[in-house]
C-alpha cells in the first residue's frame, strides 16, 4: 500500500468518526442551544478540513471550512436560532455528507453543483443574519464555559493522538509512522491556530517540513516529534495558555535547514550531547506510562478461521456427549447383569445348600448320600454333573467374591464416568461462552444502525415541512459488523425515498383522511439462512404512471412497449441506474442517484430487494440478504431414509394433525390451518418426494440419536409448516428429533447441489445430514408449481398464499386473498412459550390430544405478541431461561399489563430451587411445574388451574 492510500485510508476513518459526531452535535443543538456544542462543531469542521487537504481532497476541505465558518458566526452566549437559519445550518451539512459519502462508497459527484450549493447557502446565511453574521468569534475563555477548554483538548484529544503515535512509533513501521505522524502534526498545527498556542503550530509545522526535507527518517523525526509535542502537553496541562511549547533545536534543524546533512543532524540527535540532553531531561516526558488502547483491528478472515475451529469443537463436543451416553447406557446394563449374576450365584448357593445337603459332603469329591441311603448313588442334575467337584462349597463362594469386585470395579468407572461428564459439561458451557464472546466481537445489533436515523429524520423535517413517526422492530437483532456498514447507504436512501416520494405534505394526507404524521417503520428479523430488513411507509404509493411516462421520456423503453409494461416491470425500471420520478432537483432526489445505488450495495453481499405497494396506502421495500451461517440451530427430521437439517428460526410451527384436518385430492392434500377466528388450507408436501435428487446416505440409525417424541410408523406424520415471507408451506417427514446446534459446512465446488441445498452438517454419531434452506425450497416448490398442469390440486389450493398485503398495516383483511373458512371449534386455548422447539412440540401433542388447542412462541416478547392477536388465550405456560424476554420479565410485564394479568401461567422449567418458585409465584405465577414432568400431573394441573379460573 502506498503512503497516499494509506493516509486516504486513515482519513476515511477518523471522516466518518467527525461526520457522526458533527451530525450528533448538530441535532443536540437543536435540542438547546450550548455554545460548548458550537466549539465542538467549530473543533470537529476545522480537524476535517485539515484532514481532507492534506490529502487534496479540496471540494471537503472547502466545505468544511464553510461550515466551520458558519458555525464561527452562531458563536455566541445565548443565541436564539430562528427556523429558518436553523433549516439552513442542516442543509450546509447535507453538503458536507454528500461529499463525504461519495468518499466512503466510491460514487462520483458533482462537485461544481456542491460548491455552488455550499456559497448559496453562506450568502443565505448572511441574509438572514444581517450584521450579527461575523466570522471573528473569539474563542472561549473558562469563565464562560464553565471549565478549561484548552485543558480538556490536551487532557483527551491531544492525550489519545499522542498515545497513538507512541504506539505505531514501538512497532518501528516507517510508512504508517510518516503517515500518521504528517496526519496528527496537521490536526495539532489547526489546533494550535484555533487555542492560540504559536509554540505548539511552529512545532507541528517544523514536523510537517521536517517530513518533506527527511522522508526517509521518519522514525527518527516522530521520536524527536512525539517528545516536542509531550513537553508541549505537560506545559499546557501545568496553565500555559499563550505559549504551548516550542520546537527543540534539532527539530529546528530538521524542519529549516533544507542543506544541512542528514547524516550530520542524527548524529547529533543520537551522540552524546550533555547540554541538550540535560534541557531534554529537566522536564519529565510524562507522570504515567501511555495508555494502550483497548481495541486491536482483526482480519476478518481470523475470526471466520476461528468461527470454523468452534464449529469443529462443537462436533466433537457432540460426538464426546453421544458417547458419554453410551457409555452410561452401557455401565447401566452392566450394573444390572451383575446384579442379576450375584442374585444367580446366591440362588445356587442356596440351592445346593438346601436341596443335596451340601455340608455332608467330602472335600474333593462326592461319596454315596448319607445314612440309609448307602447304596444309591446320587441322582444327576442339571447344575451339578456327576463328576467330581473341588470344594464346590469355595467355589461358590469364591464366584461370589469375584462378582463384588466387578461391581466395585464398577462403580469405580461410574464415578469416572461421572467425572468425564461433568468435565463434558464445563467443555459445553466454555465452548457456548467462547462462541459467544466471538459472536460479539464481530456482531452488531441493528438498534446501533437504526438510531442514527431518527436525527436525520428530524433535519429533514425541518427543511421539507413534513412531521414523521420512525418506528422500529427488530433493534435487537444481530448482525455481522461488515454487513451492518453495508447497510447503512441502503437503508438511509429508503428513508430518504420514503420521506420525499412516499410521505406526503400534512395537507395532502388531511385530504385522504390519513394523520398529518406520517409513519415510516424499518423491521428486521432472521428467516432461516436470511436478515430480513423491511422499510415501510403510509404515504401514497407508487405512482405506476407516473414511472410509466418518465421511462418514455427517459427513453428507457418505447411508447408502445411501455403501455405493455405489468406493475412489476414498472418497479424494475425504478432500479435502473439515474432513473428518478422527481421533478426538480433538491438535496433529497433529483440529483440521479436513484434506487439503484440500493441495488449496488445489496448485490455487493448477495443481496435482493423487492418492493410491495399500494395507491394511497403504502410502500414497503423488503431487503433481503443471507448470512454466512457456521453453526446455527437446526431442526433434525427423517423423511424416507434420509436425515434432513431445517432452521429452526424458519419454521413457523410443527403439527401433529387429526384426520379431520387434513383434507385430501387426488393428486395432493392441504392442512386446515387455524389461525386467529379463520382456518386456512396450507398445501403439504412430503419430503422425501419433494427433493428432485438423488443421494447415497445410508438409512439413519435412529437408536443412536436421542429417542424421537413422535414415534415412527404413527399414522399421521408430523408436519413442519416453513414460512418464506408471508407463504406457508407443509412439510411432511417421518420422524422429528428436535432442535440440535450444529456446525454447518459446505458441501464444496465439486457438487453441485440444488439450491435449496444450504451445505452439510455432521451428527453427534458420525454420519452426514444434509441442511435444506427453507425459502429456497418454497421458491422451488413454486417454480415447480408452474410448470405443472392447470387441473391438478394446486389449481383449487395455491401452493403457497400470498399475504403479502397483510403487512400494511392499513390493508384490511377484506383485501386479503379469499381463504377458506371453516367453522371453528370450541375449545380451550393454550399458549406455549419456550425458546426450545422440542420442548413446545412435545408438549404441544400432549396437550392436542387433550383437546387443547395450542399457540407457540418461543420467548416472552413473542408471547405477548401472541396475546394481543388471540383474545382466546385462556391459559400460559411458560419457560424461565428464554432469549429476550425471559419467564420472570414476562411474568413482570403480566402483572404490569391488565390486559394479560387475567391468564393464568403456569411455569415449566428445568429450575427446581425454592427461591426460583418463589419469585415466580412472588411475581404472580399460579402453578410451579419442573422438568421432566409426568403427563397426567400435567394435564390435572391445568384443569386446576382453568377451574380456578373459571
């Protein structure tokens, strides 16, 4: 890398950390007016135009020092900015986020329009302001501040770019020691000019020559620097306020004698020179060693190694915990032959003992039986042939002994055994922190990307006249940190779009009875292999002729083609590269940066985007993008002779289906769904023919994984119902064996798998599952779909319903697409909150066949979510240990709430301790059951605790 890209690469870091800064204290001083926040803006515009012309990059640089201009004349105690300077000061920003932005994604820009932009905007300024716009504010003094602002630079600002370039300074790099050298000496130099401190800029512009004249000795330079600039701090930090320091002598030789040999001024730097040396001891360089900082950069390809070492660890965790299992299973056999051996050996003893008389027998062999029986000889048996026995009486006896040394012996592998298992389970809990703490160093929640959209919300508010609710869902989702930078641009050209072609003026909703505030909502969620961002609004939709008549003119298509075009050619064409309905140009649209930037960056990580709209109603755009998924929750099930692996997260639901909801075709059947008050008819598939491949995986071997809750050969099989968007789909497998956290790999470039074939992952045993990504096996399904006859059964049952509308929130139901009802049937509703898919299904069936109809959710966010959309919820149980919300905040949030304290809970946990039960009964639980819990004391309890109710 060459010491230009490497400065423009520390430039672009330190731009956007003073552009977010720059936006935060802008938006505070809207808030209240702080003239501290005006030195801040001052501080940071002026760092940044020294930082872009040090890399001449002149249009940021003119900019910015715009901006600071500007925010040099509203430097002063207790102003009151008027709305119209205050629209003013954001739209000077959005010129200096314009040019920024073009920096961070590579686009190019107009910058003669920004320039003119920037000037129209000044002379604005200066109107509106009249002769109290000047340009020499005096900087602070600490009386009005109310504390040393000269101080708190030094203390901070100054203190961390020395620590740093300390730090690159022991790492002896010479390039990144000029580049960072030549970056702070220019931040220090405008620092200097701005404080008033004419020894600290001669020190900063003796090192900025110093590099011209010496570019090779830059080490030796920043080691003379970085003592100039510490003495200069401790003087600064000790009241110096008019000095700042001065260059030492051989910085002063460096920085102004272009002639003067090198090699004469680093030997003087580096021989013995008792004046100088003693002036450069007499100050302390610093009272305490450097701070380091507490973050490091990584490689991304590091940490993706280390995500596959845990995945690894994780299967051979999986196969040391199957095996451990056995190996109980097998002492525990062991145990009971023993057991049953001893119990035989007593029974011989004692056999031989009552029945022949044992103790009259000679030792070493048998004589004729006793008294009166002299000349018969004894009568064979089937224990003891009639051959001669060495003291049998011992033999016994020592068989006897043998055995309670095999049982010792025994127990002396239980207790190892037991150890191993315990040793096993802090192996699991390590293994679970060190992925999570991996997890968290490279995953973001999206809540941090998603609230610096609200500020740009309101700058746009001001200057456009409009009044916006941002609403958000899903701020806690996690995300790979390089994904979240990749979409940022996306997310905030959709919110722009949203405010300025989708929410209308106040009057214009007033007209269409809709709320003078408009709602823009941005969603995310995880959908099997897939973040799922949506962005939504209640403005007026698309304009499809709108778009129709600018293609024409833009000459994108013909007249008579475009007449052609369907609703969802027409959406395409507003991806195409400067194409835009706007009608002039403003800072918002018009500038023919249009929607397909969103395409650019979406592609860039693999991602799509599709758009839903309707007149007058709404716009939403769904973006979708798959993670990189190593070890995820995978729902394991057998279909034929195959095991399959299916995201947890993807699934909606598992049915146990009666006969009656199942309703059949000759050429396929469909699952009478209740939802809420309607039933729907979701078409159902069965896996094993619904794979159009062909595979050599051997018959799984059931007996080695965990036994199955839904027993093999049951008459009506399981069904996994796969939700991709709003379309449900029914998977029909045979045998389901829970939810197991897996490592995922890929099957390689030498196979070429179906799509929806995500990758492989090894079972605790051994052997090979195959990892099926849910959508794509739905969108495969569809494609299948429609190459079918039009007669068969997805004629008069869609493969999948399109609910797509539903997610407006201001589309009525009406608008759906027609579903079958059915008449719904009276029974009891139980909601079911666990984080564990094989705990809720388990006891999902064992409620149903009670005659319980039952809802799932998987934390206690989603249970109230649940509540709110059945009012017939009659009874809760509820887990403790749940992402989220866990069962003692949901159990809070219940009390809290009169619309759920109503419902009975009942807590089913693996937590057997009394102070669990008592806060949870504390916190208003009704009943208290423990895991693994017997069937029939779970169904009386509920009947308890309905009659309670009742």
């Amino acid at each position: 890398m060459t010491f230009h890209e490497q400065s423009y690469q520390y430039f672009l870091q330190e731009a956007q950390e003073l552009l977010q800064e720059i936006e935060q204290e802008l938006f505070g001083l809207r808030e209240s007016y702080d003239i501290n926040k005006v030195y801040n803006l001052m501080r940071a515009t002026h760092t940044l135009k020294g930082a872009a012309a040090s890399i001449s990059l002149e249009t940021i640089a003119t900019v910015a020092h715009s901006l600071e201009d500007i925010f040099r004349a509203i430097c002063k105690p207790n102003l009151l900015i008027e709305p119209e300077v205050e629209a003013l000061l954001f739209e000077s920003y959005e010129c200096l986020y314009l040019s920024l932005n073009a920096e961070f994604t590579g686009r190019s820009l107009n910058e003669a329009e920004i320039l003119d932009q920037i000037a129209a905007i000044f002379a604005q300024l200066q109107e509106q302001m009249g002769d109290s716009f000047r340009l020499e504010a005096d900087l602070p003094n600490s009386e009005e501040l109310g504390f040393d602002l000269t101080k708190s630079i030094f203390e901070i600002g100054v203190t961390q770019r020395l620590d740093e370039l300390a730090a690159v300074i022991a790492s002896v790099n010479s390039e990144e020691i000029s580049s960072l050298l030549r970056t702070q000496a220019e931040v220090f130099f405008g620092l200097g000019e701005s404080l008033n401190l004419p020894g600290f800029q001669a020190i900063s512009k003796a090192v900025l020559t110093a590099l011209e004249n010496y570019p090779s000795q830059a080490v030796t330079i920043a080691r003379i620097a970085l003592v100039n600039f510490q003495e200069a701090r401790t003087s600064v930090l000790n009241g110096d306020r008019t000095q700042g320091g001065q260059p030492s002598r051989a910085l002063q030789q460096l920085g102004a004698l272009r002639t003067y040999a090198t090699e004469t001024i680093l030997d003087s730097c580096n021989k013995p020179a008792p004046n100088f040396l003693k002036s450069e001891q007499a100050t302390p360089v610093s009272h305490s060693p450097p701070p380091f900082s507490s973050t490091v950069r990584v490689n991304v390809e590091h940490l993706e190694q280390l995500n596959y070492f845990i995945g690894e660890l994780l299967t051979n965790q999986n196969r040391q915990s199957l095996q451990n299992e056995q190996l109980w299973n097998a002492i525990r056999v062991l145990f009971s032959r023993l057991e049953k051996h001893q119990q035989q050996l007593n029974e011989l003893q004692d056999c031989l003992i009552g029945d022949w008389g044992l103790e009259r027998w000679k030792d070493g062999e048998m004589g004729r039986w006793g008294d009166g029986e002299m000349g018969r000889t004894l009568p064979p048996h089937p224990l003891t042939p009639q051959s001669k026995i060495q003291n049998p009486k011992s033999k016994i006896q020592s068989l006897l002994e043998d055995t309670v040394q095999l049982i010792e012996a025994s127990e002396e592998v239980e207790m190892y055994a037991r150890q191993s298992q315990e040793t096993l389970e802090k192996q699991r809990r390590l293994l679970t922190d060190t992925r999570d703490s991996l997890m968290e160093a490279r995953m973001l929640p999206l809540g941090n990307l998603f609230e610096r959209f609200p500020r740009i919300l309101q700058k746009l508010e001001i200057v456009h006249k409009k009044q916006i609710t941002l609403e958000f869902q899903g701020s806690d989702t996690l995300v790979d940190k390089a994904v979240v930078e990749r979409l940022y641009d996306p997310l905030l050209h959709l919110v722009r779009n949203a405010f300025d072609h989708g929410i209308e003026t106040p009057s214009t909703r007033q007209k269409w009875g809709k709320p003078e505030k408009g709602v823009i909502e941005i969603r995310a969620y995880h959908q099997g292999r897939y973040l799922i961002v949506e962005v939504q609004d209640d403005g007026q939709g698309l304009d499809f002729e709108k778009i129709r008549t600018k293609a024409v003119k833009e000459r994108l298509v013909s007249p008579q083609y475009a007449s052609q075009l369907t609703h969802e050619q027409l959406i395409d064409l507003l991806f195409e590269p400067g194409f835009s309905t706007a009608s002039t140009v403003n800072d918002l649209s018009g500038r023919g940066m249009g929607l397909d930037v969103v395409r650019t960056h979406l592609r860039a990580i693999q991602g799509t985007v599709s758009v839903y709209s309707e007149p007058h109603q709404g716009t939403m755009f769904r973006l979708q993008i798959p993670l990189s998924l190593t070890i995820d929750k995978l729902l394991v099930c057998q279909a034929g002779e195959k095991i399959y692996g299916l995201f947890a997260n993807a699934i909606e639901e598992i049915v146990i289906p009666t006969v009656e909801q199942v309703r059949c075709w000759d050429s396929g059947k469909a699952l009478r769904w209740c939802k809420g008050n309607t039933e729907t008819l979701i078409p159902i598939y069965q896996l094993a023919t619904a794979l159009n491949y062909s595979s050599s995986v051997t018959q799984f071997p059931v007996s080695r994984l965990k036994r199955s809750f839904i027993e093999k050969g049951h008459k009506i099989m399981p069904l996994i119902l796969l939700r991709c968007q709003d379309r449900l789909l029914g998977l029909e497998v045979d045998q389901l064996f829970g939810d197991l956290e897996l490592a995922i790999r890929p099957l390689g470039s030498a196979i070429a798998p179906p799509p929806y074939v995500y990758g492989g992952s090894i079972l605790a045993d051994g052997q090979l599952t195959l990892v099926l990504d849910g959508t794509a096996l739905i969108n495969h399904l569809s494609e299948q779909q429609t190459h079918e006859s039009a007669n068969n059964f997805t004629s008069s049952v869609p493969l999948i319903p399109n609910l797509k509308h539903q997610q407006l929130p201001i589309q009525t139901r009406a608008a759906l697409a027609a579903a079958p009802n059915f008449e719904e049937k009276p029974c009891k509703t139980i909601l079911l909150v666990d984080d564990s898919i094989t705990v809720r299904q388990t006891l999902a069936l064992t409620l149903q066949k009670a005659g319980y109809q039952v809802i799932q959710a998987k934390d206690g966010y989603e249970a109230i979510e649940q509540i709110r959309y059945h009012a017939d919820i009659q009874l809760i149980f509820c887990d403790i240990e749940m992402p989220r919300m866990n069962g003692f905040e949901f159990l809070k949030n219940r009390q809290q709430d009169p619309s759920l304290s109503d419902i009975p809970v009942v807590m089913l946990t693996s937590r057997s301790s009394d102070k669990h039960r008592m806060l949870a009964f504390k916190l208003g639980a009704n009943a208290y059951i423990t895991k693994p819990y017997l069937e029939h004391m779970l169904l009386t309890t509920v009947t308890d605790v309905l009659e309670k109710k009742n």
